[in-house]
C-alpha cells in the first residue's frame, strides 16, 4: 500500500495556519484536518492544573508558570522557553494521532501553534508516510493585522491582543528552530500564493532549463516565475569557461518578498552587479532550476519565459 500523507502546518497565532490547512484539506481531498488546540483541550483533561500550569495557560502567557525564571537571558527567551513547554505536554498526543493515522493508511493534516519543529520526532514516521512540515511566516505589519482580525473573529478581542508582543516572539522562535531542524518555512502571503508555494513542496514539479536573460532581465524573469506563476526558484548553476567544475547557487526564492529583496541588493549593490554581470558573461547560460505546484503551471512558466527570449533553445 502507498504510504498515507501527513502534512503538519505550524505558526504563530494570526499567522493564516488554519485557512491554509482548510484549503489544503480541499484542494488534496484529505479528509482528516485536526487543529492542536482540541488536542490539548483533551489533555488538560487528563493533566491537572497542578501538575502542569504551563499547559492550563496560553501558549503566549506560559512562562509566566515557569520555575528559575532568572535563569533566561532575554525576555525572548523566557516567553519561548514557556512556549516550548506548553507544548511539549500536547506533542506525544499528536504523535499517537499520527502514528494511529499511519497504521489506517490515512492521509491527515494537523494545524496548531504547537507544532514546534524539534520539539515533535517526525523522524520516527519518515520510513512509514510522506511526512511534510510546514512553518508559516509573516512580516509583522500583516501579522499584526491578521492577528487583531482573529481575535475579533473568535471574541477574544481584549486579552489576547494585549500579547501580540508575546506572539511576535513565537513567530520568531518557529522560524529561528524550522531553521536550525531544516523544516520548510513559507510566507504567509495571499492563500493562493501560500497554497501554491505549499503544493510546490509536495507535488513538486521542478524542471532544469537554460536562461540566456541579462542582469536588467532578471526583474522580469523572477516576476515571471515567483510573482505571476507562483513559483520557486530552486538553484543556478554556471559552468565557467576554464572551469572544471561548474559554480553552483542555491537560491530557493519562493515568495515576492524575499524576490523582492533579492533584486533590490543586486540594483542597490554595484559590486554585486558587477559580480553577477560578470558571471554572465563567463558563463554564456546559467542551467536554473525552477519548481511550481503543478506541471501545467511549470509549463506555463517556461513558455512565458521562452516567448521573451529568456531560454536557450539548443
């Protein structure tokens, strides 16, 4: 039998987790979408306040319930150190859901702020489903918009906007340990961009072509592919003349923000151009790798940059 589809979407609250999971339920017909808040609403069923009072508390009010809170450097670290410790009284449950939905042969999604990469074991599951961990980020101007949105939606408008600070430390101790335990982060951006760049990861749909594009195309030849066609730039590799071994860049752009940026140093930097010119030059074509959600839209995108001109038709 095929090996079932686990699909584990984390982030901060306000962040769009659980949008994006209904979406993704949908668009790849999975029938099992559960949210970490239940689950940890069952144990502290089972575990008393008592026992354990980072797990009665909020995910962003936690260290408040901490032992030698002395001991933390920063007020990031406190509030991150009781983060993790909320959690990690809900994660042994998510990975007995997990596990169970292995041996059924059940494709599932799980969304909630406590999936903290690092802190759950997937490795433990890696040999017996598609296992795929996804992190969700956001600037915080959207992240503080978003956030405010919720809590109105959920009625929660007075306590919890009074720890955006706190949640904004989340944010940022996910993405710092998504990092460090090489879990996909994706920017939180419209949800067909964030749909597109997840289904990117999972689907997969990657091809190698031969860009023959200027340093004043390459604007346009990242619109076309990130900004139009939701896609990713994986890696460039320049096969110098007088060189044996090609120079390889992986560049793993996905989202207009990080595109963004990417062209802005180049244009704001004239070493940098000067450097990547130059490369051009030496290198006649770069060999790039490009990536999308599907391969309809992967065809899209080479068609769109071979009618500019863009690709090297050998």
């Amino acid at each position: 039998m095929r090996k079932p589809y686990v699909i584990l979407i984390g982030s901060a609250s306000g962040i769009g987790k659980s949008t994006i999971a209904a979406e993704l339920a949908k668009t790849l017909n999975i029938k099992h979408l559960i949210e970490s808040d239940f689950i940890r609403a069952v144990v502290r069923g089972i575990i008393g306040k008592e026992f354990a009072p980072a797990l009665h508390s909020s995910s962003y009010d936690a260290y408040k319930n901490l032992r030698n809170r002395n001991r933390y450097n920063s007020y990031d670290e406190l509030v991150s150190a009781g983060f993790d410790e909320h959690a990690s009284y809900v994660i042994p449950a998510l990975e007995k859901i997990i596990q169970r939905a292995i041996t059924d042969y059940d494709d599932i999604i799980i969304e909630g702020v406590h999936l903290v990469p690092g802190l759950i074991n997937i490795d433990q599951f890696k040999d017996y489903a598609n296992i795929y961990f996804f992190i969700l980020s956001s600037d915080e101007e959207a992240h503080k918009e978003r956030f405010v949105k919720r809590a109105i939606q959920i009625h929660r408008g007075g306590k919890q906007l009074d720890f955006f600070k706190e949640n904004r430390i989340i944010h940022d101790h996910l993405l710092a340990q998504a990092q460090v335990n090489d879990v996909n982060v994706i920017n939180s951006e419209s949800i067909e961009k964030t749909l597109d760049n997840i289904l990117s990861v999972i689907n997969k749909s990657c091809t190698t072509i031969k860009l023959v594009n200027s340093v004043d195309d390459l604007k346009d030849v990242i619109n076309i592919i990130i900004n139009e066609n939701n896609g990713s730039l994986e890696r460039v590799t320049y096969n110098i003349k007088g060189f044996k071994e090609p120079l390889i860049r992986n560049i793993n752009i996905s989202d207009g923000e990080s595109a963004s940026k990417f062209i802005e140093k180049i244009n704001e930097d004239e070493s940098k151009r000067e450097y990547l010119s130059e490369l051009y030059k030496l290198s006649n074509y770069r060999d790039t790798t490009i990536c999308a959600s599907n391969q309809e839209k992967l065809d899209k995108i080479i068609k769109e940059l071979n009618d500019k001109g863009y690709v090297l038709n050998e």
